[in-house]
C-alpha cells in the first residue's frame, strides 16, 4: 500500500543535508520560496543555501517543501559570427 506524502515539515526534518530542495514559506505579505541545499534542519529551523545566500526558515511558517533535481548544466555562451 502507497504511504501518503510527508507534510513539509516532516520532509525537511527526514530530508538528507545536501538535498536540493525548495520550500515555500511565509513573510510579511504574503509568501515567497527559497530554491536551495538543505544545509541543516533542526525542531524550530531550516537553514537553506540559496545562490545568494544562506536563508534561515522558521518551520512554524513553511506551507510547502520538495526536492528537487539538480540544475541544467550551464550552456556555452554564443558566439557571434
């Protein structure tokens, strides 16, 4: 019998380090998505490298989660003839 998928919470606490994951979370005004490696995960927090930076989310306000494949290898820049 199929298990059914785990909550978002669950999933970040169960997920391995180094999972590329995105997760949905709650702001001020609405909501936005970190696109990242799970670096950490503890009871309270996640803590997510972004190419930007680290992003620290607080599992009290995350509404969704998932891994996800690893990027698009990069494509050579065009060359003008």
């Amino acid at each position: 019998m199929n298990q059914p998928p785990l909550r978002p919470r669950e999933f970040l606490a169960s997920a391995a380090e180094g999972t590329r994951v995105v997760v949905r979370y709650r702001i001020e005004g609405g909501l936005t998505d970190a696109l990242g490696v799970l670096i950490e995960c503890n009871a309270t927090a996640c803590t997510v490298q972004t190419r930007k930076a680290d992003v620290v989310i607080p599992l009290s306000g995350v509404v969704a989660a998932k891994a996800v494949p690893p990027p698009p290898e990069r494509r050579a820049p065009r060359v003008q003839a």
